[in-house]
C-alpha cells in the first residue's frame, strides 16, 4: 500500500523499509506468518494509477491460482517450502510474492510465463535473464523451472516498482540519476544478448534495498536478430483499445505502452522498447500518455504541453531529459534511434 494513498520520494523509501527477513519459526500456522509479515508490508500489487486501462487481467487464465496464506513447495528450487504472499497480474502473466519458511532465507517473487512458447525456448530465455542477474539495475533471477505445466522463473522479492516513487518529490539530479539506472539495465541487456524487453512499463522497473532501479519480467524477452528489419511508417494510426495482431507468435507487451507499429502486426524491436521506455517517463513524470488523453482520444499535439511541466518543475537542467523523451516516443519508428546508447548521444541525455 502506497504511503498515505500517494506515491513517494526515494528519500522516504528509506524511512518506510521495511525488513525483508524471514521469520524466525517455522511453528506459525500459514496465514498467521503470512498476517505478522505483511504488518510491515506497504506495496499492493502495483499503483492502482491508470492501473485498469494499462494491463490486461490474466486472472482466469494462471493456472497456478495459488491462494494468499497457502504452503507450496517449489521443486525446481530443492522443494523448499514458502508461504504465498500477494498477488501481482500484469499484461503477460502473475507474479507470487514467496515468503520462506526456512530462516535466512530471502523472500522471492515467482514469475509465471503465459504464452505459448515452447519449453526450450523458455529455457534458453530464463537463463539469459539469469546471466545478466550481475548487473545493479536488472533484478536477479535466481531459479526457473515448471509447475503445472506453467513456466516459472525465480527472482528475488522487490516490494516496490517504479510506481511507488512521486518523482515531484524529488531533484533533478535524482530524476536523473534513476532515468539512467534503467536505461543502463536495458542497454546492457541489448549489448549481451541483443535483448528485447518488449514489456517496458513503471510495473516492471522494480526498487532495490539501495533504491536504484531495476529492470525485471525478461521472462517474455526474446533474444533478436541482430539485423535490420525495414519497418513500415505508421505516422497517423495508433490503437490503444485493440489487442495488437501476432505477425508470427512474437509480439508481446501491454498495450498501453506498446509502439503503434505492433498494433499492425510488425515485430518487437529495440525500437519499439524505446517507445516504450518513452511512454513509461511520460507516465511516471506527468501522469500521463504521450498521444492519449483522459477521454481515450488520440492528439498527437500534446507531446509539447507535457514536457513544458516537466522543464517547469525541473529548470533548463531537464532539457536533455525532455529531448530524449520527445525523440523515443516518435510515432514513426524510423524516426526513432536504434539503441539506447544512439539515444543518450542524441540527445545528450
């Protein structure tokens, strides 16, 4: 649950943390642990912001449907055993908060994979996501395995995403200093393994204990082909409402945030994350999307009125921050930079 029904600072992220040790026994019945443990538990699910019209309710469709308070032991992880904590639904599956059993254990957060991907595919991808688990701004996943026939990655627990910090309550310099932690977390990812996100949201940039970002649910990545596609121009369409096409199986993400190319069935691409990326600064620093207004209507003129309030908050300092967001959310990916580094240098970001 947010701090007084409102996002905060990073600052009063340190104030409010609370401890992520497990407990000390083992003897509570379930829903007791579960009950003491989320005394100090603060984060709900996500910010319920916008939350309705961003992603997409898979609740019918986990085939887990693990209950809050439940035991369930996890056999791709020497069935230890945890207690079920929240629940979180995004656009491509759910994630279970994991609270251990066995003392000094970390809490983890159990990430199932919906799709129709095929096993292998889904290993060789967990185990990207596990590789690049050494870098400060990608969360660690630390285990992946199946449940039900379910494909299931195991990372470590963050209570907060992106959504829990109000970035009106902090300077320029600290604004900064997180854009760059995830634009970090991604171009290492692109540079490693040619990674595609292809799920960019405020949901999937979680918190660390030091309050630096960091990037997770890769589960849904897809390692690219490093070679340029030649992608149609797609300036003046753009559907918000309609789940977007599959060109050929690949296409994920939560429409909200999506490009406009992948609502005409075109691949995902480091270009498409980039406008993703776009609208997710776009909603994090105004509260709002680049092109869609609060009455679901498409202006594509009110890109300018927007970034005014963010160099109005911040002073000139932001104008690299605010040439960087106007150029990722170009509606015509051509005219969009092909990396993120190309992006930072561009703009001078």
């Amino acid at each position: 649950m947010s701090h007084g029904g409102r996002p905060r600072s990073l600052r009063s992220l340190d104030v409010a943390r609370w401890s992520r040790a497990a407990p000390a026994t083992s003897t509570l019945g379930g829903m007791e642990i579960l009950r003491r443990h989320r005394k100090v538990e603060f984060f709900m699910h996500c910010s319920s912001r916008k939350r309705a019209t961003k992603d997409i309710d898979l609740e019918k469709r986990d085939s887990l449907d693990f209950k809050e308070g439940a035991v369930v032991a996890i056999p791709f992880f020497g069935n230890l055993k945890f207690i079920v904590g929240i629940k979180r639904t995004g656009g491509m599956g759910s994630v279970y908060q994991l609270i251990p059993l066995m003392p000094n254990t970390p809490v983890l957060a159990l990430k199932t994979y919906q799709g129709t991907i095929n096993y292998k595919q889904f290993t060789e991808e967990a185990r990207i996501w596990i590789s690049l688990g050494t870098h400060p701004n990608i969360a660690k996943a630390i285990s992946f395995g199946e449940m039900k026939g379910t494909h299931c990655i195991l990372a470590i627990w963050c209570a907060e995403n992106m959504n829990s910090i109000d970035p009106r309550l902090m300077k320029y310099d600290e604004v900064r200093s997180f854009v760059h932690g995830i634009f970090d977390g991604l171009e290492y990812g692109q540079k490693m393994n040619h990674l595609i996100h292809k799920d960019i949201k405020p949901a999937n940039i979680l918190i660390d204990k030091s309050n630096a970002p960091r990037i997770a649910d890769f589960g849904i990545s897809s390692a690219s082909s490093p070679s340029v596609r030649d992608i149609a121009t797609y300036k003046n369409t753009i559907d918000f409402t309609t789940h977007p096409k599959k060109s050929d199986g690949a296409i994920c993400g939560t429409p909200y945030f999506m490009a406009p190319e992948l609502f005409a069935g075109e691949n995902n691409s480091v270009k498409s994350d980039i406008f993703a990326l776009g609208v997710t600064l776009f909603d994090w620093l105004t509260g709002e999307h680049p092109y869609r207004n609060r009455a679901n209507v498409f202006e594509p003129d009110r890109i300018s009125g927007l970034l005014h309030t963010i160099t109005k908050k911040y002073g000139q300092d932001s104008e690299p921050l605010v040439q960087m967001m106007r150029m990722a959310v170009q509606l015509d990916p051509e005219l969009r930079p092909s990396s993120y580094s190309e992006l930072k240098e561009i703009s001078k970001f």
